[in-house]
C-alpha cells in the first residue's frame, strides 16, 4: 500500500492484544488501541508509543453501540482488524450450576462485540486494498477437541468454550459473505498463553500467542479465508 497501512486492535492494553499491537507497529504500521477503559488506554498508548509504535488509543466498549459508532468516526481509512477483546466469565459454569447472566456476558463481549464492531468497520475495510479481519478464537472452541476430550480443551465451562464455538460459527458466515471480495478473514488460537484472564495459569508468553494473530493480519492477497488456526496450522473444528 501506498500509505500507511491502519490497523485496529481490540483490547489491546494487555495480554495477547498488547502483544499483537507490539507485532503489527513493528511493521510500521499505525495501530489503534481499542479499549474502553480510559486510563488503561491511555496507559498502554503511551507505553507502545515508547517501544516505536505509531499507536493512537481507540475508546472502544464492544458491547456498546454508540461507542462502536464513535470509535467508527476516528478512522479515515482501515485495512486491518483484529478482533481481540474477550472475556472468561469465571470458571464457575458447570452444567446443572449454570448462571445464565455469565454466559450472556460471554456471549455479549466474545460473538456479539466481534460482530457489532465487524460489521461498524466493514465500510472502511471495504475500501482497502488489502483489507484482513482476524478474530482471536480459542482451541477450547473445537467442537472435534471437545468431544475427543483431549487436554487443549480445558475444564468443563458453559461460557467460554461455548462463546468461541459460537465465535467460530459466526466467523465462518463472514467468510461465506465476502467470499470473492478481497477481505480476508480468519480465527487465531494463541494457545494457552499466561495472562489474567486464566489466572497466568498458561505456559505460553503473551508474545508467542500474539503471533498468530500477527501472522493472520499480513496475509498476502491469495492468502486462505474462513479457516481456523495456531501456530502448527489448521485446527480441527
């Protein structure tokens, strides 16, 4: 591209999004910082700023409406989203003890945020050259590793692992919608990266399962879409 390539990063001030944010900035790029906290923002604005990121903070609540509208009007032009901003919910979702009010935040935050903001932004990716939209999944949304109760799968919750089951599904019907444009969309799974959201419980470093995502972001033109993948490759849906 001729100018310089814009990407947006959801929940980007900690974890696996920093790191993503980290990744696409040291390819020159200007990254949003979609968070909703403002001093977090802000925080992490000026801390990427320090590491040579052209970053610019992005107040973004992917479950508000108004502020999906709001965080639209601040971009002239993006090529890139990475729909990164996720919940857990907790770990007390065991069925039979079901809260539903935490699967309906999981839910709210993990399908319904990635598509309010997708379809906010899909006017501006439209217009790119080389538009990519990736969505940070999860293995633990495998319905093949689930069933197979392998160890990628984690303990048995109603939320998460169904909130990015649902996530894949949904990403699959975005896939078949811009099939034959140029926007290229695709599911990262990072692995079981140590951060807050798992207790930094995780033997992976936020660095190694950004790269994924970053991976997913630079795909070239005659790259794949409505796949599902980690760093070994496709995942078993």
């Amino acid at each position: 591209m001729s100018e310089q390539t814009t990407a947006l990063v959801t929940g980007a001030n900690k974890g696996i999004g920093y790191e993503i944010a980290i990744g696409l900035g040291a390819l020159g790029w200007r990254v949003g910082v979609g968070v909703r906290n403002d001093v977090r923002r802000e925080e992490a604005v000026e801390k990427l700023r320090a590491a040579g990121v052209d970053a610019f903070g992005v107040a973004l609540d992917v479950t508000s409406d108004a502020s999906v509208a709001a965080a639209v009007g601040q971009f002239e032009r993006l090529d890139v989203l990475v729909n990164n901003a996720g919940i857990t919910g907790g770990m007390a979702q065991e069925p039979g003890n079901t809260d539903l009010d935490v699967v309906r935040d999981a839910i709210e935050t993990n399908v319904l945020g990635v598509i309010r903001v997708t379809d906010a932004f899909l006017p501006l990716l439209r217009a790119s050259a080389s538009p990519r939209i990736v969505n940070i999944s999860s293995s633990v949304g495998s319905l093949t590793l689930q069933s197979q109760g392998t160890d990628a799968t984690g303990p048995i919750a109603m939320a998460y692992p169904t909130s990015k089951t649902f996530l894949n599904a949904v990403t699959v019907q975005y896939a078949k919608a811009l099939a034959g444009t140029n926007i290229l969309i695709n599911l990262g799974c990072p692995g079981f990266v140590a951060t807050d959201l798992n207790g930094f419980r995780g033997h992976r470093t936020p660095a190694q399962g950004a790269a994924i995502g970053v991976q997913l972001a630079t795909l070239p033109d005659d790259g794949p879409s409505g796949g599902y993948y980690d760093d070994n490759g496709p995942v078993p849906w």
